[in-house]
C-alpha cells in the first residue's frame, strides 16, 4: 500500500514529499498560532493581527500542501501568497518590536526572512503554463 501511494505523488517524488512536509510545517504553524497566539505578540500588536497572520498561514499551507500534491501550481502559487502574506506581517510585528522593546529580535526576524526566501525559491521552481514558442500556452 505505502508504494502505491508513494507511485501517485508527482514527479520528483522526492522533492514533492519534502514539499509537502514544509507546507504540512506551515499548517501546523498556523494552527499553533490560532490556538495558543505568541503571547509577546499578541500583547503588543493584539490578538486580532495575531490571529489575521495565523489564517494566512494556516489557508496558504492547506493551499500549499494540496497544489504541491496534486501538481496543480496555480493552487500551490496562491498557497505561497498567503504564507508569504502571514510571514511578512509576522516580520513586520517583530522588527517593530525589535526597535520598541528591550530585547533584540534580530535572530528571530532572520529566521523570518529565511522561510520568504524559501518560498521565492520554491516560486521560481515550480512549473507554471508551459509556453511553447510555436503553439502558445500548453
């Protein structure tokens, strides 16, 4: 059973199984943060931006994990939109916090910046419409 679902994920197997566990990653982040919100953050930005980033996180990587399973890269692309949506505005609450507060958060926010950049990457790699010169969009 487990290799005939292994033989129905998309080609790469491999790089579509580290992918979906990334975005399984991004849904598990978004429900920790919509049941038990960060504290530190929801004190100082409040509960209701705190819960706004945690649902895009939480819609982008059920979006995320269905598109990269299934090979359909529109859904995957808007997965990354939201996720990129969430994280940016978790950035921004921790650089602020960074220059209001006494503790530094820069550790944090690069952290932060790295799973942008992933998703920038992971954008760039995957297929969109393919275009063949002679015929169009495929």
């Amino acid at each position: 059973m487990p290799r005939r679902i292994w033989q129905l994920i998309q080609e790469p197997r491999i790089i579509t199984a580290a992918t979906s566990a990334y975005w399984a990653l991004v849904i598990a982040i978004g429900v920790a943060a919509l049941i038990t919100p960060p504290e530190t953050i929801a004190h100082n930005v409040g509960t209701t931006l705190t819960l706004v980033w945690a649902a895009f996180l939480l819609v982008g990587g059920v979006l995320g994990f269905v598109g990269c399973l299934l090979g359909w890269w529109w859904i995957e692309r808007a997965g990354m939109i939201a996720t990129a949506t969430g994280t940016a505005i978790y950035l921004v609450v921790v650089m602020i916090l960074h220059f209001q507060g006494p503790e530094p958060r820069l550790v944090g926010a690069g952290f932060i910046a790295l799973s942008l950049f992933a998703l920038l990457v992971r954008w760039f790699r995957i297929r969109g419409p393919q275009v063949d010169p002679s015929r169009g969009v495929k």
